[in-house]
C-alpha cells in the first residue's frame, strides 16, 4: 500500500498559540523532506537571488497545470518555463524546504493561503507601480481579505467547484452535494474521481450538511472523518486536480468532482461534450481566488513583473479566460467574451442566483486535522 506524506502547513506566527499541534515553519519539515523535496528543484536553483532584480535567464513559474494560454507564454520575449503542482499544500512544502534556493521567480497561491505564505517569508512585497495594467482589473476582485493592500499578490483567476457527471452513467439529473455522495456510492461507484485538495475533500460534506466549510468543530469533523475514509472512501478511483486534461475528454471516470474552469477544459476537448453535465451544487459551494505573487529570493524578479503586467493586459486576459475558463477579474474581458459568444460562458461566470451561494474558506486551526483525514482516505481508497 503506498504511504501518503502528509505536508504540513505554514501558520501565521500571531496565532501559534492557538494551535494544539505545532505546524511546520522552517526546519519542522526534517533533513529527509527537505532534501527530497530540493532534489526537485528545476536547473539552476543553487543559491537564493537577493530578489532586487536581474535575471539568470529562463523565468520560472510555479503554478497549477495548464495555467496559462500557450499564446501568451510564447509571446512573452524573455522566455518562461513552468512546472506544475497539484495543491497548495504541495507548493508550499516544495518552497519552505527550498528556503530561498527554490528557483522560481513566480508562484500562485489560493488567496487563503497567503498570509502564511508572507508572514513566514515566502514571498516579494510586490511594488504595484511596476504594474501598469492593474488598472484593467475590476476594484471588486483588490484589497482581499487575505492580503488587504495587495501587498504580496494580485488577482489571477477567480472560480468555484462543483462537479461534472457522465449522462450515459448517471441517467438522474444530479443538482446537489447529497445527489453527489449518492451517485459516488451507486452508478459511479469505481468511476470518481476527487480535486487533489484537502480542504475541497473535506467540504464536501460541509456543503451537504450546511457546515461552515472551515469547520473547527471537533465533532463535525469526527463526522467527515468517517465520512471520508468509512463510506465514500471505496468508491473513489482517482485524486485528480486536472480531469480537464484526460479523465473528461477521455471518459474513464463517470463523476468528477472538480472546477469550473477545468470541468469546461475537459467537456471542450471531448469528442462527444454533450454527454457531460456541469453542476454548480446546491445549497452551498467555494468561491476562491488564486493570485499571482513573486517568490522569496526570486532571481529573475524584473522578468517576473513584466510577465504578470503583461498577463493583465486586456488582450492576454481575454486568451487566458477562454483557455483556461476562470474569470480573470478584468471585467472588459469578459465584455469581449461574450460579445464573441464564447463557448460555455456560463460556466466560466455563474449567475448572480449562483454567486449568493458561494462563499471563501479559511485556514485554521482544523487544516492539519483535514490533511490528516484526506490522506487516511487515499489509503483507503478503491479498497
């Protein structure tokens, strides 16, 4: 059976106190993680930068898979490599064991993971005066909770989650969470797959059951628990962050719990879309920001700014909605795209009806508790 590390998160050094369990800063991570993890630093990540500018070539970008147009990445002179990752929990252990020497310039982190982030000094202060094209982004999408004055990011995408289901599988229309659970247990039994992310996993049955989905309640998470790893963990095939890119369009899983923009990839690149549904389900769901930020010791910082503010141009907006299928929060893009009627602009920017049901999670004192839970039910899963 294969063994599930579980990373452990980054705390914001105001609140260690109210933590029962110590999570990870510098050095908790152990000299075996940590070389573990540097071993898959890309080429040339020997040595922090000062991260005052200059450049050693090639920009590296961290991000989630499939992030960007390619068009706007082979436009871009200076040249841009990315890797990818499959959380945030996965990023942020890949740069605290780096400390500094990870290589990257840019990453992009789910806002609620920024504060950690900053305060255990992961990330540039941003000079927002380096950025002309913030101007494009709608006032509504800055100055998150998060990161109030925008001091270390700037909005990226913003979506929700929810899940798409096979037709010719699952014959019921499914509109809820609850619907989700029974359709995993039965027809899509063997045939699930879940986004690679503890805290979605998790609120899964939050959502159902009308729980704050960052619940620190001891018994409500007693419940997920069992939840998770007793019941709905053997139904479960796949932990997939990019279902967009072969579990859809390939048709090998029936249920995919996931997000809009990558349930809109996978539907687009399938020889027959319309036999998948998209479900935005009731009563509740996610709403979430993933954020452009510039890494600690980044060696390239200057071709980082350059890539982020040409990325906010209107033009390279409009490519990376329609490539990617999130809102970018510049609203003239999403003028433009549906002036052009772009395909499945629905699923990119819910109605307003859908938007009063979605709401941000939080990190808290329970996210070490939701790793924990999701990596016993990966063990379990499939048995």
């Amino acid at each position: 059976m294969t063994e599930h590390r579980i990373p452990k998160i980054l705390v914001p050094r105001s609140r260690e106190a109210e933590f029962t369990r110590r999570l990870f800063l510098t050095g908790v991570v152990g000299a075996g993680a940590t070389l573990a993890l540097a071993a898959c630093a890309p080429d040339g990540a020997n040595g922090g930068g000062s991260g005052s500018g200059g450049g050693s070539g090639t920009m590296r970008v961290y991000s989630w898979s499939g992030y960007d147009a390619p068009e706007n990445v082979k436009g871009f002179a200076p040249g841009v490599a990315i890797d990818s990752y499959s959380s945030n929990e996965e990023m942020i252990a890949k740069l605290v064991a780096a400390r500094g020497t990870s290589g990257y310039d840019i990453v992009i982190p789910t806002g609620v993971f920024v504060p950690q982030m900053a305060e255990n000094q992961l990330l540039e202060k941003l000079d927002l005066s380096r950025l002309k094209n913030l101007g494009n982004v709608d006032a509504a999408f800055l100055g998150q909770a998060w990161d109030p004055d925008n001091t270390y990011t700037v909005p990226k995408y913003w979506g929700t989650t929810g899940f798409a289901y096979d037709t010719r599988v699952i014959t019921r229309e499914l509109v809820s969470w609850d619907d989700f659970i029974d359709a995993a247990k039965n027809e899509a039994s063997g045939r699930t797959s879940l986004a690679d992310d503890p805290g979605e996993i998790c609120a899964i049955l939050c959502f159902a059951r009308g729980w704050d989905q960052s619940t620190q309640d001891e018994g409500e998470l007693a419940k997920i628990r069992t939840f998770l790893v007793d019941e709905l963990a053997q139904h479960i095939s796949a932990f997939d962050s990019a279902p967009g890119s072969g579990a859809i369009p390939q048709g090998s899983q029936a249920l995919v719990h996931t997000w809009n923009g990558e349930a809109r990839r996978g539907i687009m690149a399938s020889s027959e879309p319309d036999r998948w549904k998209w479900v935005l389900p009731t009563p509740d769901t996610n709403l979430w920001t993933d954020n452009w930020a510039i890494v600690k010791g980044a060696k390239n910082v200057d071709a980082a700014y350059e890539f982020i503010d040409y990325s906010l141009g209107l033009e390279q907006a409009v490519r990376n909605t329609e490539y990617v299928g999130y809102g970018t929060g510049i609203g003239a893009a999403e003028a433009q795209l549906a002036a052009a009627d772009a395909p499945l602009l629905g699923m990119i920017f819910p109605s307003e009806e859908e938007k009063q049901r979605m709401y941000t999670g939080q990190i808290n004192a329970a996210q070490q508790t939701r790793m924990e839970i999701v990596a016993e039910m990966k063990a379990r899963a499939g048995a």
